[in-house]
C-alpha cells in the first residue's frame, strides 16, 4: 500500500513536516530526501515510520508493518502469539500496546535529536601533521550580544560585528599556524554577554548594553563557535574546546558546551570538554596548561594553585602556565615555576568601561608549544578601535 503524504503530513509537527515533505519530494528515496535537507537518511526514515504509526496506516512502511491503533494513538510495543514450525516462528495473533503519555515524550526526545543529528560536517583529514607541536588557540572575552554606540564610546559593536571580528581572526591564525595534529580552542569564559533577559550580571546585578534575546545571542554563539572548530579541523588533525565559566555567562557556558558536544558527538577528532570546573588542566608532554577565567581567583595565586592541585602534573612537566581574561588586556606574571598570562580580547568597551577609562589593545593570540617544553612561536591577530566591525583587512596573509 502506497504512503497518502497528506494523511502523514496530519501527524507532523516542526522538523517532521520538513522530513516527510522532503521524503515524498525526492521521489520517497531517504538518500535524496537526507542530501537535500543536510541530514541522515536514517532520519528521514524514521520520521515517515513513525508519523505513519500515528497515523494508523495499513501497509509496510520498508518491512515495518502498521496497523490502525485508533485516532490520537500510536504504536508503542506489539504483543503477539504464534508458534514453532520447522523451526520458524509463525505468528498468528498480533496487537498493539498503546501509552500515549510515553509517546509524546518520545517523540519529543526524538524530535529534538533530529535537529543535531548528522548536521556537524565531515572535513577531510589533513595530510601534514606534526605531532610534537601543540597550537593553542586563546580566544578572550568576546562578549557577543554588547551593544557600544559610536558617538558614546568611539566605535560600533554588536553581534553581527563581533560574529564576523571572531570569523576574520580565527581565519587568519589558522591560516598562519604550524600544522600541529592537536590544537586547542579556549575560550576564556564571557563569551556571551549576558546570562539571561534582565541584561545584568548575576553576581552584582550590574545593567549591561544588549544587542539582541538571550536565546537568538545564545544560538549565534554557538554556531560561530562551531564554525571555528570547522576551521581548525581543516589544518589540525585533532581540535580540543575548551568553553570556561565567565562571570558574564556561567550558565550559558554549560549550555555552549553542551551544544557543541551533541553536534560533534559523531565526530572521533573532535573532543568538547565538560568538567563544570573553575579550571582546567592539560599537559602536552613536558608542557601544563591551566585555562579559568580569572574573576574567581587572584592571577598571583594560579601558579601555586597549579602544583598543589595537580602535583603529578606538575612534576612531569618543565613549563607550566596558567592562562586567563577576564581583565581585558594583556599581562604576564613571573612566579615560581611558571608565568600567568592574562589575555585581551576583540570586544572594545561598552559604556560602562568607557566612563571609567578603560583602554586596551584588541586581539586574538595563538601560541605554539613543543612536547619538550618550550613555546615555540606565537601569532596575534590585532584590531585597531577603528578596525572594529572592518577587520577584513586587519591581519595578515594568513586568511584561512
């Protein structure tokens, strides 16, 4: 029996009217139906399967059989009975189970799942790859969602002009970076401007200039940031993220990290850190990285911190740094045993920091460590204030 695309576009909803209507436009082939829409073909297939479940079709569904079960009630289990013959079970007594509770809450689910799944794209490996290199890509405050006003504090910003700062300098670094197999993508928390509607920190209630809802900032951030994991995996064999709490976004951080997890969770190059720590730890042979944020404790303490948290760690290594933002500007501490650098970041001021004077330097900084425990080059992709919002031209030849 034939499938009725409109008796099944009846039992649709959102994604499953995409699907189903992709499926019977591509001649009913999944295959087609998945390339025109960017993906799987098994979620072509089970969208049709189960909107022809709740719509209680006769027939066989690619030798899933239905059956009508009763308007607004779908198949969820089948009871059956029968018996052996020549070794072959024959049955010959099939009904179905129904929980319309269940249902719904599975289709949910399924639904939403559908959304990510397969979407993330397939980049080819590259070919060169050194192994004893380590890339770190250091990426400070970007602050999407903040507004500035040009005759208030000098410059423009907002989130289409941050969305297309971060693309430009991410695009040069890689252009310009060794082609290390591993890379590291850290991005020092306040990433997102603000944690929810109100626009005010969570800690101290401060009113913050806001460029857009939580929800539309939050999926922009979370496609740009996947955006630049795209890139790396196009120079860099293995790309590691690292999404750290700011004071600014410590909730939307979790769900950034979460975000990207789900859409790279196919992908065996790509590894999206979850610790819901302050700070992180990695070490690259002889060389110890800690990444936090910077507003929970003093820079003057991280180095301490570093050995009595992770003393094996510390131990194995000979150069150890502990790397933060917040501040928004550059600095370096000297301590026992290592250096704290802080990081500056491609957001300019907002009003609040223009009234008290703040100024700093706009960039992006890759560093490179070798497994013998040296840092062995660096690259900085810097903005200008007037290049804010015209960084096409602001670095180097290293365009991605």
């Amino acid at each position: 029996m034939m499938l009725d695309k409109n008796i099944l576009l009846e039992f649709c909803t959102g994604v499953q009217i995409d699907n189903v209507n992709a499926y019977f436009d591509n001649d009913c082939v999944y295959a087609r139906a998945a390339k025109a829409l960017g993906k799987t073909p098994r979620a072509i297939k089970n969208t049709v399967k189960r909107a022809a479940k709740r719509a209680g079709v006769s027939g066989d569904v690619d030798g899933f059989p239905t059956m009508p079960v009763g308007e607004g009630r779908k198949l969820d289990k089948m009871t059956y009975t029968g018996k052996v013959v020549d070794g072959q079970i024959v049955v010959d007594r099939v009904w179905p189970r129904t929980s319309p509770i269940l249902d719904s809450i599975d289709d949910a689910i399924k639904e939403m799942c559908e959304c990510v799944a397969g979407r993330a794209p397939k980049i080819r490996v590259p070919r060169k790859s050194n192994s004893d290199l380590l890339s770190v890509y250091n990426m400070g405050d970007l602050h999407m969602g903040m507004h500035a006003w040009n005759q208030e504090v000098g410059v423009d910003f907002d989130l289409q002009i941050a969305t297309g700062d971060i693309i430009n300098s991410m695009s040069d670094l890689i252009g310009r970076a060794n082609p290390s197999e591993t890379c590291i993508l850290i991005n020092y928390g306040d990433a997102i401007h603000f944690h929810d509607d109100t626009n005010q920190t969570k800690g101290h209630g401060h009113s913050l200039d806001s460029d857009g809802r939580v929800f539309k900032v939050l999926g922009i951030a979370c496609e740009v940031m996947n955006k630049c994991v795209e890139m790396a995996l196009q120079k860099h064999k293995k790309v590691v993220v690292r999404n750290v709490k700011g004071n600014h976004d410590e909730e939307l951080a979790m769900a950034l990290a979460y975000q990207m997890h789900a859409w790279w969770r196919n992908e065996k190059r790509v590894t999206i850190e979850m610790s819901p720590a302050d700070q992180w730890f990695y070490q690259f042979g002889k060389v110890m990285l800690m990444a936090t944020h910077g507003h929970n404790m003093p820079p003057v303490k991280m180095i301490p911190f570093m050995s009595a948290k992770e003393p094996k760690m510390w131990g194995d290594t000979i150069l150890r740094r502990a790397l933060h933002g917040h501040f928004h500007s550059k600095s370096v501490i000297e301590s026992l045993g290592g250096k704290v650098e802080g990081f500056s970041n491609l957001a300019p001021n907002d009003a609040w920091h223009a009234s008290k004077g703040y100024l700093s330097e706009l960039e992006c900084v890759l560093i490179e460590y070798h497994v013998c425990g040296k840092e062995v080059g660096r690259q900085n992709y810097m903005l200008h204030q007037e290049e804010v919002g015209n960084s096409d031209d602001a670095g180097f030849l290293g365009k991605f």
